[in-house]
C-alpha cells in the first residue's frame, strides 16, 4: 500500500519536471520567450536537487514520514502555482517549488524499502520504486503528445496540477502505516546519533562516494537529453508530437528495463557489468544522432538507452543501501545529487549548443564516455587485492 502511493507520488514528481520538455516550442510561443528559457522550467529540478540532496537525505533518514509527506506538500503546492498566472514567471515559480519537494521524494526510495520490506524484497521493491519515476515522465511525455500547441499549455500545467495533488492525498493517506522497527524515527545504524553521524556513514564509506562519480556523466546525459531532444531534432524534420512519442517511448523502455533488469543482476552479482553496458549504448545513441539524426534514429537509438540506462539508477541506489545502512537516504541524495550536478551541467551546455545540434550529441557523446573510467574505478574496489611476494 505504502509504495503503491508512493509511486503515484514519484510520477506526479516527475510529470511536473517534464511538463515542458515535450511542448518546449509551444511553450515558448505562449509564454513569449525565447526556446532556451524554456529549458529552465525543466532545468531548476536538478539545479536544486543539487542544493537539496545532502538535507533532504538527513531529514529523510532522521524522521522518513514527516519528510516525506513536507515532499508530498510542497510537490501538490508547486504544480498549483503555475496556474496563478497564465506566463512564464508564475510557470517558473511553481516549477521551483515542486522542485523543492522533488529530493524529499525521490532520496526516501532506499529508506522505505528498508522500513516496509523485508531484506530479500528490497531490491525488487527499489527498482519498483524508480521505476515509478520514470513511469511519471512516460506521463507528461505522453500528455505533451497529446496536447500539442500553443493553445493547450494551459491545460496541460492543469492536468499535471491535479496528477499531483491526488497524488499527494494518497500518500499521505498510506503513511498512516508505521515503518518496522521504527524506521524513521531514529535510524538503528545511526545509532541516534542524527544527522552529523548519518553524513558521515554515507560520505564516509568509498562505496558510495565512487558510485557518485559513476551517477554524474550518464545520469547528466539522460537529463540534458530530456530536456533538449525535442528541440534538437527539430532541424531533421522530426515534429514536437513526434519528439515527444520519442521520449515517452523511452521512459516506457525504461520502466520496462527498471523492472526486469536490476532484479537481473542483482540475483547473478552483475551490476557493475550491468552499468558499463548503458554507458556504452548511450554512447552509441548519442554518436547516431550527431551523424544521422532522423525520428527512426532516434527511435531505435533512445528505446535502447531507457531500457539500459535508467536500470542503472536503482542498481546504484541498491548498492548504496547495502554500503550504508542506517543512512540509505543520506546516500542516495549524494548519488541523486552527483547525478542531477552533471544534468545541470552537461543541460546547460546543451542548450548553449540548441542551435547546432550535432555539436551538442558530439559533446553529450565525449562526456558520456567518462563515465567508463569512473566506473573502473568503483570497480577496483571490489576487485581482491594480489599477496605481496
């Protein structure tokens, strides 16, 4: 019950950070400001995940369901200030605060599978769990194809508004149900010590840190995609409403893929491989539509990075929980919040580029690539060490 609301949560979480990106034209012409700023209203989710991680991690792992539900509010109270006023400021200032909610959201994944699932389910109910989040941009992908042009920017901020206050109501109703061992309240591991202790277990363990470094270039890559696509296929010919068939397609892939895949290699041990292989397809897709970009190019190219790379987030997320017990949220705002750093990041070169789109898949090619080493890296840490002779 609990983690079926709190996937309703996650998807209204993720509606609003994609509103735009599939209508990015459109709303540009209704709003009456240039493509780029568009990119904003999806832009400032990341860009305060990264300032958010750390304490919404803390809060979450010190007290889980008030944090939670303050995430629930604030999401719901977001969505509705985009409609004070039909222009982009107000747009702006609802996207801002939705995105204050987003990290209590999204870092409380680890903490509530510990508190309601039992060991041997937590990385099923994980992968469930983001994969509820990608299933919400599948959602405000689909509602952007859906209702197409100027005229239905209105309609569509209302639909996202009221996805995400039923959302809220139902969460906060399924919360009413006390985690086991009191999880949350005071984290056993923590061993009470709050916050200070909870930073330190999660940023202190070489696990975690190194996981961050792998979340920061693919993670980057996947956010800047979703936020320009639409308008960097443009100029091959390919239509807003097919740009955004593109991306909701995409998530659905990767919802397919957060549900099979990081069962997968967590039964044969194979994560790391598991996550070497999404960089290397997302390299590939990236390098296809610098050189022939077209709808099917990107069709097939994007279908294969959302099955492989969006798995990649909760075998992260699961790893981390394993590393840092007693502090799992704490550690996954670290790796939401190195993976969010390189989408404002790698988003904001991206749109500089909007205008020239091979040169900006050239560059999310290039940075996408750094993330082999860095996975080589985590690696090492598990490899045995050779006796000294």
């Amino acid at each position: 019950m609990v983690f079926l609301a709190y996937g309703l949560l996650a998807v209204a979480t993720q509606a609003l950070f994609v509103t735009y990106a599939p209508v990015t034209q459109d709303a540009a012409r209704h709003f009456g400001v240039p493509v780029g700023e568009i990119g904003w209203l999806s832009q400032v989710f990341p860009l305060v995940y990264v300032l958010l991680a750390i304490p919404a991690g803390l809060a979450l792992d010190r007290f889980l369901r008030p944090a939670l539900v303050l995430g629930a509010v604030l999401t719901a109270a977001g969505a509705f200030l985009r409609l004070v006023a039909d222009d982009f400021t107000w747009a702006f200032i609802g996207q801002a605060v939705a995105a204050v909610g987003q990290p209590f959201v999204l870092n409380a994944i680890p903490g509530l599978a510990v508190g309601y699932l039992a060991e041997r389910h937590r990385a099923a109910g994980v992968a469930a769990a983001s994969s509820a989040t990608f299933a919400g941009m599948v959602v405000g992908y689909l509602l952007g194809a859906c209702l197409p042009g100027e005229g239905n920017i209105r309609t569509l901020t209302f639909v996202t508004a009221l996805v995400a206050l039923d959302a809220g109501v139902c969460l906060v109703a399924a919360l009413r149900l006390r985690p086991y061992a009191g999880h949350g309240s005071v984290p056993a591991a923590a061993g009470g010590a709050g916050a200070d202790r909870a930073l330190r277990v999660a940023f202190g363990n070489r696990h975690v840190r190194r996981l961050c470094a792998v979340a920061v270039i693919p993670m980057g890559t996947f956010i800047a995609l979703a936020t320009f696509v639409q308008p960097l296929l443009a100029p091959a010919g390919v239509s807003e409403p097919t740009a955004g068939l593109v991306l909701a397609l995409t998530m659905i892939a990767g919802v397919v893929g957060c549900a099979v895949v990081p069962v997968w290699a967590d039964r044969r041990g194979r994560e790391v491989e598991v996550m070497g292989a999404a960089i290397a397809v997302t390299a590939m897709a990236c390098l296809h539509l610098a050189l022939v970009p077209s709808a099917l190019t990107a069709f097939v190219t994007l279908l294969g990075t959302g099955f492989m790379l969006l798995p990649a987030l909760p075998i992260g997320l699961s790893l981390s929980e394993r590393h840092a017990p007693g502090a799992e949220s704490t550690a996954a705002g670290l790796i939401w919040m190195a993976g969010n750093l390189g989408g404002v990041v790698l988003a904001t070169a991206v749109g500089l580029l909007v205008t020239r789109p091979a040169l900006a898949f050239a560059a999310l090619l290039g940075a996408t690539l750094l993330g082999l080493p860095a996975l080589h890296w985590f690696r090492r840490l598990d490899r045995p060490v050779d006796p000294v002779v």
